[in-house]
C-alpha cells in the first residue's frame, strides 16, 4: 500500500512539476484596423480654357465620390501634344489621344519626330489608364 502511496505522490509531483514549467501563451494582440492609403491618380490634359479639361473633370467628378481612397489631379498642359508627350514620359497616369494622334505616336513622326528616347509608356485606344493603382 506504502508503494501504491509513494509511486501516486511520485506521478502527482511529476506532473505538477511539468505544469509549472510549460510555458504560458502570449495573448495575441488584437489587430487595429488601418487607413489605406490615398492614392493619387493624375490625368494629362489641355489647359483649362480647353473642351477636353472641362470633360475629364466632369467625369473625375463623378467617380471620385465612389473611390474615397483616390485624389484625382487634373495636370494641364500647352496643348494636347504636350499632354500626350507627359503621360508618355511617365508625368500622368492617363490621358486622351485620337485616333490621329496615335499613328504620329507610334511611328514618331509629325509632332513626336524624335520623342522615342523620352518615352516610358504609351498610351493605348482605351477610356481608362492601361496601370490601375487604385484600392477601393
């Protein structure tokens, strides 16, 4: 019985003993919810006195209530050469060209004679930019 006794104390410290030393779990921390960031979208146009100024803010006007995590800048130039050359350049995200306007584009001729070595994009028939960037 003596045995029995000793061999039940024996287990009971054993496993006491393997309690008191495991290690506690951190508790783990509640995650806080984060602001996306803002992300800033620029359109490459003609000046402000021209037609296609007044167009592409109507409409960044109207989308912008839906995409609250995107500033809309509306970046005027000369002329809308200019503004083709900058959103070529990588100044804009997106801008608009007629069908004109891009054979001169793509062969580099007329008003883009020799731009070839400035370019890093180029535009595509399309209403919307080719490299969206936006979280919504």
């Amino acid at each position: 019985m003596r045995a029995r006794f000793v061999l039940l104390v024996l287990v009971a410290a054993i496993l006491l003993a393997g309690c008191a030393t495991q290690e506690t779990k951190q508790a783990t921390p509640t995650p806080t919810p984060t602001t996306p960031q803002k992300t800033t979208w620029v359109w490459a146009t003609l000046d402000p006195g021209g037609y296609g100024y007044r167009v592409i803010v109507g409409i960044l006007d109207t989308v912008k209530a839906d995409l609250p995590n995107v500033e809309f800048l509306v970046k005027p130039y000369s002329s809308t050469t200019a503004a083709i050359k900058g959103f070529c350049k990588g100044e804009a995200d997106g801008t608009y060209i007629a069908d004109l306007g891009f054979k001169e584009l793509y062969t580099f001729t007329g008003a883009f004679k020799d731009f070839k070595p400035e370019v890093k994009q180029m535009p595509v028939q399309s209403f919307g930019p080719i490299r969206w960037k936006l979280s919504c």
